[in-house]
C-alpha cells in the first residue's frame, strides 16, 4: 500500500469526531499550524458545524487545567498534540478529544489521533500538520478537494521542500493540485515577491538565500537594478518579476550570478496560488502573522480575509529579521561555530518568537551542519530552536539533539530530524552550551 493511500484509510472515520457541535480547534501558530486550522476550519464550516479556533505556542503540563476549561464538548488539536499527550489525557474525561498531528507521538495514548506515523509515514518529509488536516477534511466530503493549496503552503512553511521539490505524500497533493489547476507552476527566479512586490522589494525581501548588499536593502537592490539596466517602472508604475520580459529575467538571473549567488539557490519551480501569490510568499507571509502573534489573522487571510492587517505584519516581521540578521553579521550577537554546530546565542537580542527563523535563515548561507539558537524567553526561561542542513545526508537528528540535551538540564524539547525547539531554565544556559560543545567539539 502507498502512503497516500495509507493516510487516507488512516482519516476515514474522521467524520465520527464531528458529528456534533459546537467544537474547539486548537492549532499551533506557526504557518502550517495557521493552515492546519484554516482547512479544518473551513471543513467544518462546509458541514455546519458550530466551531471556534484558538492556536497556541506550545502545550505543556501547565496548560492542561486551561484545556479542562474549554465550553465546547469536542476539541480537535491540529498540528500540535502528538507531542504533548501526557497534557491532553486528563481532557478524555471531560470532552471528546482528536488530533490531527504530523509529529512523532510522544508515547502509546488512549488520545485519539490521526498522524502519519501510526502507518509508518514520516511526518517530518512527506506530509505537514495541513496536509494531514487536509486529508482529514477531504474525507468529510470531496469538496474539500480545493483547499490542497493550503496543505502545500503548511509543507513549505514547515521546512518539508528541498532545493524547491516535495516528497512523499506532499509531492502526490501537488500533482492533484496541478491537475486540478488549483495552483500553476513554472520555472524562474526564486524571489520573494515575484508576483506582488517591485522588482526591487523582491530582492530586499528574500532571505532565503540571503543576498549579501541586497536583502533588507531596498536602496542597494535598486542601485544593483539600474547597474543591469532592468527598469522599474513602466507607465508610472512599479514593475514586478512577473512583468519582466524573458530576457530581462535573463539579465538579471546573470546579474545575480556574476554577482557571486549560486544560480541553483535562486532558479526554480515557482507555484502560484489562486490568490495569486507565490507559494513561498504567502507560506511567509502567515509565519510572520503567527511570530508576532496575531494567527488569527493568518487564518482570516487563508480564507482571503484581513489582508490590509497581514501585508502590515508582513512588513514588519521582514524588518525585524533583516534586523536581526544585521546584528550577527556585526557580530553584536555572539556566534560560536565548530567544524558541525553553530551556536546563535542571542539571549535578549532576538525574541523568543523569531530566533527559529533567524537560525533557519543563517544555517542555509553557512557550513556547519546543525544550528542552534538561543533566545530568552518569559518565565525565566530560554527558547532553544534547532535545524539541521542537509539531514537526507547526514545522520544528525535536530529532535534527538535537543531533546536529550534539554532533558539534562531540566526542560524540554522535540520536533522534526530537521527542525526542533525547546525551553531550558535561564540558570542552565551555560551547561547547556557545554553539553553541546562536549557532544559537537
């Protein structure tokens, strides 16, 4: 049986967890969690199903008399929940409880769950929290068919696209996607903003690759724009990649290159969506809704809602990372990096929200093979945030690595073989680095 199929026989009673209502959905507020909710919010709509979605950083043992709490006699906990189900078990006494999850599952529960890995699926290549909402809410009815977008943009923001390709089940949600003619895909430059920004925003705005005298310089991308002779506006108006002529794109795609920005980093398929972005973009876009802590807003937006607020988020969220970046090229954040690891020990320099971006971001330009970065957090408490490049290559393990390492000093930690996060206590910063340092000299 293929894994597609697995999955799908895995949601097929989905429907006997909604059968009534009024229900809580509880997701996770970063971009796949944003989708999550918003394909299972919509799903249930479609059903007339009374519904309210709250989303949450994390869920901890604390949060459980909060959980205890919720009015509604059924809560679905999407892209979050496998992870945590010592929290969610005093809840089956309560009220009617499922998870829609991609994560590995924190032990053998009673917690009802629908997630990959109870058929042997990796949840952390081939399918996202939203692809598995997706499937879930397909199930309830085929109409469902044309939220697949939104499973595809959850995968994006969670990492699961490498050099520009899905795997797995999420490659299989693509190809219906394309056939359908719910999103188009074509070859170009890889810019952020391809169809929406100026040409020279575009540039400003992509962090990934970061373009050194380009990213976050919107003045530096103009002058390099005008040194290739590409113009900017046309009839008054600003030009987007999208209105460049073949050639121009050309030109500027060698401009890059001589430049010294390796051409496989900023060439590739490009996926428009029926809102017209960019699938990167928009996956951005809601990440950046979620990091400064308005997902509800992300969510609006995935049902083509609240833009004025979200572009206004985007665009603060884009200034606050190029900020931040800056900091660790002036060396004003602390790096310390061996032949494998980074260290971005930010402490009160970045926000707790942002330091797993930042070490994203700074991995993809740099050698080592695992990142770690580390940020203070509330409660006396610092935000530890692990990737791991290259992971299909190497026998790294960001959730093995942070898991053991946050144990050992007293908190937690877990997630993906390629992205991971926990909380260790202030007091344990130092032996923390230590543990690392011992492990990865």
């Amino acid at each position: 049986m293929d894994q597609y199929t697995a999955v799908q026989q895995l949601v097929s009673d989905f429907s006997s967890y909604v059968s009534t209502g009024p229900i809580r959905v509880v997701s996770h507020y970063d971009c796949d969690g944003i989708c999550s909710a918003a394909i299972t919010s919509c799903g249930l709509q479609r059903q007339g199903i009374s519904h309210t979605v709250t989303f949450v950083k994390e869920l901890t043992t604390g949060d459980t008399e909060f959980l205890l709490q919720i009015p509604e006699p059924t809560v679905i906990f999407t892209d979050i929940g496998s992870g945590q189900l010592s929290c969610l078990e005093p809840l089956l006494e309560t009220h009617t409880v499922c998870v829609i999850d991609h994560h590995e599952p924190e032990k053998e529960s009673a917690v009802p769950q629908f997630n990959p890995h109870q058929v042997g699926v990796d949840g952390s290549t081939a399918i996202s929290g939203a692809g598995t909402a997706y499937l879930c809410m397909r199930s309830l009815q085929e109409e469902n068919a044309d939220l697949a977008h939104l499973a595809l943009v959850g995968a994006t923001g969670d990492i699961q696209k490498d050099d520009g390709h899905f795997f797995g089940i999420n490659q299989h949600i693509l190809e219906e996607s394309l056939q359908r003619d719910i999103i188009e895909q074509k070859q170009g430059l890889t810019v952020f903003g391809r169809n929406k920004r100026p040409i020279q925003q575009a540039l400003a705005y992509t962090t990934d690759p970061y373009l050194p005298g380009l990213t976050n310089n919107e003045s530096g991308a103009v002058q390099f724009l005008s040194e290739l002779g590409i113009q900017l506006r046309k009839n008054g108006n600003w030009r987007t990649v999208r209105d460049m002529t073949i050639e121009e794109e050309k030109q500027l795609i060698h401009g890059l290159i001589t430049h010294g920005f390796d051409a496989e980093r900023i060439i590739g398929d490009v996926y428009i969506l029926p809102n017209g972005w960019e699938l990167s973009e928009f996956a951005s876009l809601l990440n950046a809704c979620g990091r400064l802590e308005e997902a509800e807003i992300g969510r609006q937006v995935c049902l083509d809602a609240q833009w004025k607020r979200a572009l206004a988020l985007q665009k603060e969220y884009g200034k606050t990372i190029g900020k931040y970046l800056r900091l660790i090229e002036q060396h004003t954040i602390p790096v310390q990096q061996s032949d494998v690891m980074t260290i971005i020990n930010a402490r009160d320099a970045i926000h707790e929200n942002m330091i797993g971006t930042v070490t994203s971001i700074y991995m993809k330009n740099t050698a080592p093979i695992v990142g770690i970065g580390m940020a203070y957090a509330e409660n006396n408490l610092i935000k530890l945030s692990a990737r791991v490049t290259h992971v299909e290559d190497t026998e790294y393990d960001a959730h093995a690595i942070l898991a053991d390492a946050c144990e050992r000093c007293g908190g937690h930690g877990g997630g993906h073989s390629f992205a991971a996060g926990g909380k260790i206590p202030r007091s344990e910063e130092q032996r923390f680095i230590n543990i690392l340092q011992e492990e990865f000299p």
